[in-house]
C-alpha cells in the first residue's frame, strides 16, 4: 500500500529500534494518512484517514486558490507565507470540522477535485473566500498581501493540525521517537514547529518523504517485514545516486570541444572555487553521486555567495527562472551550525537533508542577508566532514577567505527540469 510505503521508508532506514510512524499526504489509493507503529522489522497500521479529507489536498487547494499549481506550487505557498499573517485561519476552520487526534472531516460542497479532473475549488469556496488569483504573469503580483496572509494561515492551521495528530499518537503510543513520511514531511517550516513544540524526543524524516520515497519503502517492507529479513544499518546519507567519473567527463568536454581547465590538486580546486565565488560568480558543483530525494545536498548544486544580497534576485530571475521571492537555502559545516543557526536537537537527523527550518541568529541575518527569508529564518544543511568531505572542504575553504563558511545552495537545474 502507498502509505505503508511511506511508512516503511522512514522507518525501516531510522535509526529506531521502535517509532511511532505518521504519513500525511493528498492520497494514495484510498488513504489520506496513517498512524503506526514500527518495532524491529514489523509495522503495524493503527489508524488511517480516508479520501476525500486530507490535510495535503487541503494544503494543495491553498496551493490552487494562491495562483500556483497544484503538486508543484506548494513550495511556493510555503516561501509565500512568512510575509504575510494568519489572519483568516477561523475561516478556513469553517470549511473543516478537526477532531482532536487531527483527523479531518472537509465539507466537500466548498470542494470539487472528489470529481473533477480540473478544478480543485467549488464556486462556494470562491464566495466564501473570494475569486482565486489565477497564475500570475507577472512576478512583482506574487506577492499580493491578501494571498500572502491565506499562505500564512493555511500554513499555521496545517501546523496545528500536525501537532494534534503527532500529540494522539504520542498518547497511544507512548513512544519516545517519531518517523514521518508523505509528501506533507517536505513542509520544513511545519517540522521545526513539530520539533519545537511537540512530544517527542527526537524525530527523523527520510531524505525522500515524497512519493520518490515509496520506490525504497515498498524493497523494504518487502524485506523486513514481509520476508521477515534481519534491518540494515540506518542511512547515514543520501548521496546514492549515479555518479560520473574525470575520465567520462573529460571525454564528453573533448568530443564536444568544450573549453575546460583541469585542477586534480583537490586544495587547490577548493581554493579556485573559493575565490571564483568571493569575487561574485555563480558556480556549478558537480562532485561525487547524485543526491536521492529533492533537496541539493551539495553533490548537485548551484552555489554562490550569501552575504551578497543581490545574489538572491540574480539566481531566481536569471538562472532559475523562478518567482523572486523563492528563498534560497544555506549548508554550513556541521560543526559550526550553532554559531549561526538555532535549532533544537530534535532536529538533528532532519538537517544534513534540509528538512527543517531553523531561525538564523540575530547577529549573522545581515550577514547571509541572501539566505536569510523574510522572517528570519533559513531551510539550513548541516554538512559532516565524514558524509561529503568535499563539499565540507569547500565550505572551510570559502570561510577562511570570507569569515563566513556558508555557501548558498540551490539545486543544478532550471526551474521544472530534472536534476544534472
């Protein structure tokens, strides 16, 4: 099943001998989201929430009535919604009836995606909230107040609705650890508020919580608890991807006559990059094997400058292509996280994979002003010597050029296109 998919992707590659499990997603199959339990190489499904009420299609209508598409603009929602308030977070309670383990009851005559292929909003939605913005043509309307205020308060009632589901299934379960999956998992803004605010000790994501992750869940479901075969070692990284050798990429810049200057002294390259983006160049970082799940992770990334504010408007309107007030995210080295970055240790499996955001300290929001969002915070990776020694490498070497070992990373593609 999809969501026993999820579930096993996040647990079976934890850490935990036993974690309560919740998925949250639009729907697979039937089911909208699950609470279970995993111990040893078992899960057991305790609860599920059925189509059509579900939290993610709930998040997805927002998505649709903001002007963004639907599985794809919800990113955008989510960057959206730090510069608005949650001012209409009772009129969106209106259309739903919660109960107090965060199951959902939506009143579907405000809905319509239970019918139609198209439309994800019924003309009640429309009178009840007004006309949806349709998706803009131009980038200055994308931030129209009112839609911002709507990003913010879908986005505080999501998250209050995770904290009653997580806050049930900790009184069921009375577990101490916490594996979430389903594509509602990538909503880093909600699992920092988890973190923070909810019962658990520690919790842990897998790097792909998405439906990518289902492909790994369904192997290991089918091995561990079905087969009933002996758990592997807990996912240390998520750097399993393909991977292109000097001498396939040498060959391909000659037989395309590119241009290209070798480095092979590794401290050297480090320093060329370095000073190549303290002088304000936008780089493109192509080391070791492909990233698995949707973050940049610094194996495929586009990097540049933070304390270059400019370099913000420049990657979103000249490289990506994308609306300007999309943040970009910092990776730091794991070490020096703290010196400027907050987070609470709860969050310590969720950062090496970007799935939380975490505030940026006071005193250095000036100084990474191009990865700093609106309301201070930033969706940070935490990057281990041992996990991508290159990248940390580069890190420490732009930092002893700067004062600074933060590097912006965004992913090396073109807004709507795969990964390099």
């Amino acid at each position: 099943d999809h969501h026993v998919s999820h579930a096993a992707s996040s647990f079976y590659t934890s850490p935990f001998e036993e974690a309560a499990i919740l998925t949250v997603d639009g729907a697979g199959e039937w089911t909208t989201s699950t609470m279970a339990v995993g111990r040893g190489n078992k899960i057991e499904v305790l609860k599920e929430m059925r189509f059509p009420h579900s939290l993610g299609l709930l998040y997805s209508a927002f998505t649709a009535y903001c002007g963004f598409e639907i599985n794809e603009g919800e990113y955008k929602l989510m960057g959206m919604h730090p510069y608005g308030e949650p001012k209409y977070c009772d009129e969106i309670y209106k259309l739903l009836d919660v109960a107090e383990d965060g199951s959902l009851w939506h009143d579907m005559r405000y809905f319509t995606y239970h019918h139609s292929t198209n439309d994800t909003l019924s003309p009640l939605f429309e009178k009840h909230f007004g006309r949806p913005r349709r998706d803009p043509k131009h980038q200055d309307t994308s931030l129209d107040p009112y839609y911002c205020d709507m990003a913010a308060s879908i986005q505080r009632v999501t998250e209050e609705i995770l904290l009653k589901m997580i806050t049930h299934l900790h009184e069921i379960t009375g577990l101490k650890k916490l594996c979430l999956a389903g594509g509602v998992a990538l909503n880093s803004v909600a699992n920092y508020k988890l973190m923070r605010e909810g019962p658990f000790e520690d919790v842990y994501i897998h790097p792909a919580p998405g439906d990518d992750g289902c492909s790994a869940g369904a192997a290991y479901w089918a091995y561990n608890h079905l087969l009933d075969q002996p758990r592997g070692p807990a996912l240390e990284h998520a750097y399993l991807g393909s991977e292109h050798g000097d001498e396939s990429i040498q060959s391909f810049l000659e037989a395309n006559d590119i241009p290209f200057r070798k480095i092979a002294d590794d401290e050297e390259f480090f320093d060329f990059v370095a000073r190549t983006l303290e002088a304000g160049h936008v780089c493109g970082w192509m080391r070791g094997r492909c990233e698995w799940g949707p973050r940049a992770l610094g194996s495929r990334s586009i990097i540049a400058d933070p304390r270059r504010m400019e370099m913000k408007e420049k990657l979103n309107s000249k490289i990506k292509f994308r609306e300007a007030f999309r943040p970009f995210a910092p990776s730091t080295p794991a070490e020096l996280l703290s010196d400027r970055f907050t987070a609470p240790p709860a969050a310590a499996s969720l950062l090496p994979w970007m799935l939380a955001v975490v505030p940026v300290a006071d005193t250095a929001r000036e100084q990474l002003g191009a990865v700093t969002h609106v309301d201070g915070s930033a969706r940070v990776q935490a990057v281990s010597a041992e996990v991508n020694p290159r990248f940390h490498a580069l890190l420490h070497a732009f930092g002893e050029k700067t004062g600074t070992p933060v590097l912006l990373n965004t992913s090396f593609n073109l807004k709507g296109e795969p990964i390099v």
